[in-house]
C-alpha cells in the first residue's frame, strides 16, 4: 500500500512539474483527497495512511530544500 501512495505521490508531483508549495497544508490536501477517493478504507486505515504520507512528504520536502 505505501509503494501505491509513494508511486501516486511521485506522479502528482510530475504531473504539475514539481509546482508543490512549501505550504504542508497543501501537501496534506492532495493527500487527503486521494486517501479520500479510495472508497474501501476504512476510517482508521485512511488516518494512519494520512499520517504516513504526510511524514512521508515533509521528509521529501527537508531533502529536497
């Protein structure tokens, strides 16, 4: 499931030619609504998604800038 969310992350960020914002809010949004878009998780599965992709990003982030 990570290597999904990873690889789904990867392409958003090339999809919009890594135009992703210091704002972590709007990190938090995009992964939001994909967590939110894959109708059988259940409510606990998508939190502890949420907070591993959202780790996730911010260490990109850190590593990147």
């Amino acid at each position: 499931m990570l290597l999904v969310l990873l690889f789904n992350y990867i392409c958003i960020k090339d999809e919009q030619k890594m135009k992703l914002t210091v704002d972590n809010l709007r990190f938090e949004f995009i992964i939001y609504n994909y967590i939110h878009s894959i109708k059988e998780y259940n409510r606990e599965t998508k939190k502890k998604v949420m907070k591993c992709a959202i780790s996730l990003i911010r260490c990109d982030y850190i590593m990147h800038h």
